[in-house]
C-alpha cells in the first residue's frame, strides 16, 4: 500500500519525496526540494534538512533537532502545502518558491506563509533562506479538518 506524499504533490512517497530523503534522486529544481524538505519537516528528519539548507544561513543539526522533538512533544503535525509560485529549473542557478504551509495542533492551525530563496552549486539545489510570515487560528475540534481530508480536525489528531 503506496502511502500519499506529505507535500501534497498527489503522488506516492515513494515516487515523490522519498528518492530525495535517501538520496537516490537529487531535486531537480527548487520546487522539488522545497516540497522534499517541506516533507522532512513533517517526518522530524533533521538530517535531511540541514544536508539541504545552504551552509552559510543553516542552524547546527542539534538546534534543528531540538526544534523538530519540541514540534512532536506538542503534537503538532504538517498537514498541508500549498505551492503558489516556483522559480528555479533546468540550468538556472537560483531559485523562489512562494508556499503556504500548515501546522495542526490540538487546539489551533498555525498557517506559515514564506518566500524562500534557493541556490545551485555544483549541480545541486539548496534552501539559503526566506522570508516567513506566520499566522495562528484557534481551531475547534469539530470543525473541518484544514488538512483537506474531508473530515474533522478530531479525526485528524487522532490518525496520528
């Protein structure tokens, strides 16, 4: 049973961002790795994270580590991206990605909003930084689900 890509993209994990997290297929643009690390923050993979994060701008690997437990500790879970805008393919050597992403907790939807950059050295993608901008919502837990699944929050929390 193919499990439904964290980024949102339709497809499989498996077809989608996990040949990025193994490192079998590097991200062809700055989209692809977007949505790869977009999916390692859902998974709490640290490593992947900062192995893709440009070394000039990155936090050290304990830092992002510390960040993603307290996320779990909280119970909060990535349950959707929406990918506005995408610069960055073929032989380009930057890259802009306009996102919006949203973290469910128990109680409230935290809806991030960020223009990131990217760079390509050496024939491979990095995230260098952006510009985030994050807004939060109490959410009832009867209310419908911001994941898109067609149920309630509360079905949500508990699929866990």
């Amino acid at each position: 049973m193919s499990v439904a890509c964290y980024c949102c993209s339709g497809e499989s994990y498996e077809a989608c961002c996990a040949p990025r997290h193994t490192g079998v297929a590097p991200a062809s643009s700055a989209e692809a790795l977007m949505r790869s690390r977009y999916s390692a923050f859902a998974r709490a993979d640290a490593q992947y994270l900062l192995d893709t994060w440009d070394e000039a701008s990155r936090p050290s690997l304990e830092e992002l580590q510390a960040d993603l437990d307290a996320q779990v500790k909280r119970g909060e879970r990535w349950v959707k991206l929406v990918v506005h805008m995408a610069r960055g393919e073929g032989d380009d050597q930057q890259g802009e990605v306009v996102f919006e992403a949203s973290l469910l907790s128990a109680s409230h939807l935290t809806t991030l909003l960020e223009v990131s950059q990217f760079r390509r050295r050496g024939g491979v993608w990095r995230y260098v930084g952006g510009d985030p901008k994050f807004n939060t919502q109490k959410l009832g837990r009867n209310e419908p689900c911001p994941c898109g699944c067609g149920g309630k929050v509360k079905r949500c929390l508990s699929a866990r």
